[in-house]
C-alpha cells in the first residue's frame, strides 16, 4: 500500500488555525489591539469600514518592530513574547501564541506599516493570503500601523456566515469596550465609518466606565476593594436599583484580561441576593489580580475563558467583598418593621 500522509502546506496550516482565532471582524479588533497594548503603545487609534468587513485598521504609538521582525511577524508561532513552557504562567502580556498575525494574514488583505523611534525610516509589508507581495521602506510615524481588509475574501462561506452590519458592529465596540476598561490609562479611539464613535482619554478606572457608559453611571457604581492573599479585588458594582433587564454590563478582569465566568457571575449574584428584583442583573466591573501562576489562560483560543487553581476561594472572596461594598453603602434589603 502506498503510504498517504503528508504535511499540509503552511499556507492551509494557517487559513485551518485562523479558523480558530478569527470567528468574525471583532476577533481581529481583539488580537490587533491587544498588540498595540503589549507594544507598550500610550495611543491606540481604531479605523473600521463596513463593520470591519472591509477594513479594520489599528494605529498605535507603541515600539514599533524591526525590518526582519515586521516581516517575521506574520510566521506561525512566531512571537517575542514567551520563549519556553515555563512562561505560559509568568504573563505579562496578552499574546503569547504568535498565531494571530499568522491567521489574519492567511484569510486578509494585510498592509502592515511599522516603525521603531531610533530608524529614519520604516518598513511597509503587504501580505495576501499568507502571501507577501511587496515589502519596502516607507515614510511613517513611530508605532505601527496594521489595516486588515476584506477579512475572509478566499473564504467565501465564512464570508457569508458573517452576521448584518448592526451585529457585527456590535461585538466590535464590545471588544473595543473590553480593552479599554482593562486599560484605562491608554487613550483609545475608534472610528465607524470616518466618523468618530468613541474619543476615550487615558484616566482612571472610574473614569474611564463613565466615559464609555454616560455621566448617568458615575452615581450608581459603588466601590469595590479588598486585598487578600491569593486575590485583590478592586473596582465598582452597580447599585441594586440600577440593575437592568439585560446582562449588558457585567465586566471580569483578571490581570488585565477580560474574561467570562460563569461560576464568578454567580458569586455577586450570589452577592446579591434578595437585593435584586426578579430577572434584573446585576452590574459589575471587577478587576481581579492574581498571582499568574495560579490560572491557565492557555485554554481557550480567544482566551476569553481561563482556569484558576483554585476557584472556591476565588468565589468566597469575591462574594465577601461585593457584599460588605454593598452593606457599606448601606444598600441593605429594606426590612418592614411596621407589621
Ligand atoms: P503574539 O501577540 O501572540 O506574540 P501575534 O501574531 O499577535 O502573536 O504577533 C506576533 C509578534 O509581532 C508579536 O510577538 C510582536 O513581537 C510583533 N507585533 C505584533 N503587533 C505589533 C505591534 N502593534 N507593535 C509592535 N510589535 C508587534
Ligand atoms: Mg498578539
């Protein structure tokens, strides 16, 4: 018999692994601000056309790459992040895989402009279907600058699974939400359209909630903040009378990731009980740090879901504090003593 297996080539390798990490336009507003974050960028500046379905661009400030590295940038598993096993559990930053670039470009228009402070000059890579078909010097400023456009053009059916305009517009500005509540200090813009949609000034946590949610929401947060061993836990929790029909603002930071949980959720709803009218939910913007060694961000391709070591006393805590915040601003269930 002759034998039948063989290596598929890199080009399909990345288009099978960008099926991973790019689900739609959001996915790729997600990776690309995140790199601008981890380029240490103070600036991050979002461009996105038609929902993302034919540009989102991402503009930062940051470190800039090399020559060699811009174009290394798009290998697979190609990153300057980690550089054993050991540092899966010492992050610092948000990437880690080197895959991201690799898979955008597998399925995209690329056109990467990057620029480190101490060159004259940058380098610009256009990149199509993993293929690289120009790389020169150019003229830019320091930082990089990445427009990805027409996102799944050799994909026809991802293309057409893609959702209206509104939904995916929609999980854009929640991934764009999303960094910038991790990242309060950074200003972040974004535009739909070439018209501004978001002009976030680098401030505080607080701040930075009302920013993106209206003046209406400083005086419902109540604040936060407990310090122990294994957590600390610092941020706001909406008051029980603003609690909404919707699960629309309910945020989990850990290490200035966001994350979903399931089981932390209810730990404040837990937190909540008996405070909470029937079928509102609670809202919250909680940044939880914990010793990186404790939880495993390496299980999920978006990496939205992590595993904590241990969970039980994550949740304790949690709960504790969300419930002494709350009795602090003695928003107690109120008692009926007149019966
Ligand atoms: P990862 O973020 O997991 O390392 P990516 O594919 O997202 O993988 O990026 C690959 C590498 O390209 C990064 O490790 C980084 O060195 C470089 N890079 C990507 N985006 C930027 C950026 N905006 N500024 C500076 N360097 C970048
Ligand atoms: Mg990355």
């Amino acid at each position: 018999m002759a034998d039948i297996i063989q290596l598929l080539p890199d080009h399909v390798a990345n288009q099978i692994a960008a099926g991973e990490v790019v689900q739609r336009p959001a996915s790729v507003v997600k990776e690309l601000m995140e790199n601008a974050i981890d380029a240490h960028a103070s600036e991050i500046k979002l461009l996105i056309k038609d929902a993302g379905k034919t540009l989102v661009q991402v503009i930062d400030n940051g470190s800039g790459m090399s020559i060699t590295d811009a174009r290394f940038s798009f290998e697979r598993h190609a990153t300057s992040k980690i550089k054993s096993a050991e540092d899966l559990f010492k992050l610092n930053t948000k990437g880690f895989r080197g895959e991201a670039l690799a898979s955008i470009a597998a399925i995209a228009h690329v056109e990467l402009k990057t620029k480190q402070e101490l060159d004259d000059v940058g380098t610009q890579i256009v990149i199509e279907g993993s293929e690289v078909k120009s790389q020169e010097p150019v003229v830019t400023p320091t930082g990089t600058s990445i427009a990805v456009k027409n996102l799944f053009f050799n994909i026809p059916a991802r293309r057409n699974f893609l959702k209206s305009n509104t939904v995916e517009l929609r999980h854009i500005i929640d991934e764009f939400h999303r960094v910038a509540l991790a990242h309060p200090s950074i200003q972040f813009s974004m535009y739909h359209n070439g018209s501004e949609s978001f002009h976030l000034p680098g401030s505080n946590f607080r701040q930075r909630i009302v920013n993106i949610f209206g003046i209406k929401t400083n005086e419902k947060l109540v604040p936060v903040n407990e310090a122990t061993e294994v957590l600390t836990v610092s941020g706001f929790v909406g008051k029980p009378e603003y609690a909404k029909k919707t699960r629309g603002e309910q945020f989990f930071f850990v290490n200035n990731r966001f994350i979903k949980s399931a089981y932390l959720n209810h730990a404040i709803n837990s937190a909540f009980d008996g405070l909470l009218k029937d079928g509102k939910h609670a809202s919250y913007f909680l940044d939880l740090t914990v010793n990186p060694e404790t939880i495993d961000i390496n299980i999920h391709p978006t990496k939205t879901e992590i595993k904590f070591d241990d969970e039980h006393t994550l949740y304790a805590i949690l709960r504790s504090a969300v419930k002494h915040s709350l009795g602090q601003f003695s928003i107690a269930p109120v008692l009926d003593f007149d019966r």
